[in-house]
C-alpha cells in the first residue's frame, strides 16, 4: 500500500517546513496523521527559538531572574523549554520517530520547582 505525501501546512515557518520535508523524504512518516506531524515541527521549531533564546543571555542569567520585588526565580524560559522538550518526546512517540544519528531536544538545565 503507498501512502500518500502531505505538502507542508501554511501555516508553519520556513524552518518547521524543512523538517516536514525531511521527514518526508525519508519516509519516516509516511501513512502518519498529518496533523501530528505538524504539530511536531512546529513544537521542534518552537523549542531550537527558545534554546536559542536561552544561548542568547549572559551565562548568569540562564538560570534565574530576579523579580521587580529583588528575589530570584527560575527563569521563566526554563519551564518553557522543558515543557517543549517533552511535549516533543509525546509527538515523536506518536510519530514513531526513532533517532537516527542525531541527538533529540532535551532540557538544557534541571529546573527544580519548589
């Protein structure tokens, strides 16, 4: 049975597109639900925005923030970056995404909530 090829939806960045396009290419996604595919390159491309992001500010500020108030907080970004990172891990279950050759998104720091 062939599967057919989805073309990227619209709506994605030109960066969430390519990973589209590679997946299929590669076959490794073919006969998938469309729509958690995409859902997987624009969580994949949402997390490699906010790891770049936390690249971009200085190695102090990585970890913590301090309020308006002068306490330090785990820095917001944190949270958002783990919850992408397993959301991702879902998506490529779902996927049936095995790793091949390189490594998948992981937090990039413990983030420990009291």
């Amino acid at each position: 049975m062939t599967h057919r090829r989805h073309d990227c939806p619209s709506w994605l960045d030109d960066d969430a597109c390519r990973e589209w396009r590679l997946l299929q290419s590669a076959g490794n996604v073919t006969g998938k639900n469309p729509e958690t595919l995409a859902a997987y390159c624009f969580t994949l491309d949402l997390w490699a925005k906010v790891r770049a992001t936390l690249d971009r500010l200085p190695d102090q500020r990585r970890s913590t923030w301090t309020t308006r108030d002068g306490r330090r907080r785990p820095h917001p970004v944190l949270a958002v970056e783990a919850r992408l990172a397993a959301d991702l891990l879902e998506l490529s279950e779902a996927l049936d995404l095995k790793p091949t050759g390189r490594e998948g998104p992981r937090p990039s720091r413990v983030l420990i909530l009291d």
